[in-house]
C-alpha cells in the first residue's frame, strides 16, 4: 500500500470520532505500530486535525471534509495560484490558513510529480514566487506542443541576466515552482529553468524535430544541470 493511501485509510478510521490504539490500527493496515505513529505526525503537521498521543490513540476532531479528489497539472496549478495570493494578503488569519492548505496539499501529492522524494520541499519557495512565473505558462506550454523554438530573458538566482535560444520540452512542478526542461542552443546542453525567473519568452518562427541526444528521453537517461 503507498503511503498516501495509507494516510487516507487511517483518516478513514478515525473519522467515526471513536478513539483508535496505534496497534489496533498498525494490525488492520498490516504496517508496524512505529510506521503508524510516523503516518500520525505526518498528519498533525500537515494541519489534520488528530488529538491523541503514544499509548493512548488517536481520534480526529470535528473538521470539514471534502471526498478524494484528481487534480491535473492545470487545477493544481490554479489551486496553488490562490494560495500564493491569499498568502500575499494583510489578512494573518487568511495566510495562516493558506499556508496550512498548503502544507495538507504536499502531504497528499504523489511522489511521482517530483524528480525525486527529497528533491522538492513546498517550503523553499515563497508564495510570491509561484504567481511570478504563471504569465509565461501560455507561451511555454504552446511551444512544447508546436515543437517551436524559444528566445527567453532569464534572471538567474544570482542575478544575472541571460539570453538563451532554447528547445522547449517538459514542464514539470517541484513544489510551488514550476521548471523547464529544454535544450540550450548556447550551452549546447540540457537545461532545466525555473518558470518564476523567465523573465520574457517569445515563440521563434523555427520549428524543431527530436534529434538524438536533444530529446527528452535522451534528458531523463543522463545527467541534468539548473539553470
């Protein structure tokens, strides 16, 4: 059983407001009683509202809940876009809550949308960030599909302004940032570039066509190099 759906069986458990013993739950779900005390914490600090400790169990508080759902790439993104303005707002209250909705949405987001379990952290970015880069998002997206080359003004994390001439070929979201993986017609290379410091993209009238060591499969074989 993967974890998320572990945590989702646990909440399901608790959700009768009846007070649960670690082994009782550990026994159900074939897991060990120290994997359930683990999944416990995960939930309290995601903002699951679970009161309990270690040898006495666990019972949710009343809370409100929605049904499983299935975003795409576009909803989450769109999700994550309101959360980074109610989280820019005055309203503390308002941006308390953003950032725990955040937290419960990192807790529940299958590992296969990241490169890697460790290689993102919802934290690291401010929300600012996230709402930066969304106004190129149209102009990336219909180049990948059109196979279309791009001319883009990127501000790297140090400061320093580029101009880079790129092949466009996957986008992918590492926890509130989105990044680009193209071909870099300077370096020669794979790139991946973060969205939220593009500063400008323009569609290029050249159209390009996979060749090898330029593809995306050739990308995921090999190395990768940030941009």
């Amino acid at each position: 059983m993967r974890r998320t759906d572990r945590l989702f069986e646990i909440l399901q458990i608790l959700r009768d407001g009846k007070l649960h013993r670690a082994q009782d739950i550990a026994t159900r779900l074939q897991v060990s009683q120290r994997t359930i005390y683990r999944d416990m914490e995960t939930l309290v600090a995601s903002g699951v509202p679970v009161e309990g400790e270690r040898g006495v169990g666990y019972t949710v508080r009343e809370a409100i809940t929605l049904p499983p759902l299935t975003l795409t790439p576009a909803e989450l993104e769109a999700l994550n876009l309101g959360m980074a303005i109610v989280a820019e707002a005055a309203d503390t209250d308002l941006k308390a809550a953003a950032e725990s909705l955040a937290a419960k949405v990192d807790a529940v987001l299958p590992v296969e949308t990241v490169a890697s379990a460790d290689a993102w952290k919802f934290a690291v970015y401010p929300f600012a960030d996230a709402a930066r880069g969304l106004a190129q998002m149209p102009t990336l997206r219909a180049a990948i599909k059109a196979r279309q080359k791009l001319s883009l003004a990127y501000r790297r994390p140090d400061g320093t302004l580029s101009a880079r001439v790129i092949r466009p070929l996957h986008m992918e979201y590492w926890g509130r940032v989105w990044m680009l993986t193209a071909w870099c017609e300077l370096r020669q290379e794979f790139r991946v570039f973060r969205v939220d410091l593009i500063e400008e993209a323009q569609a290029l009238p050249e159209l390009f066509v996979d060749e090898p060591g330029k593809r995306l499969q050739d990308y995921a074989s090999g190395r990768q190099s940030a941009d």
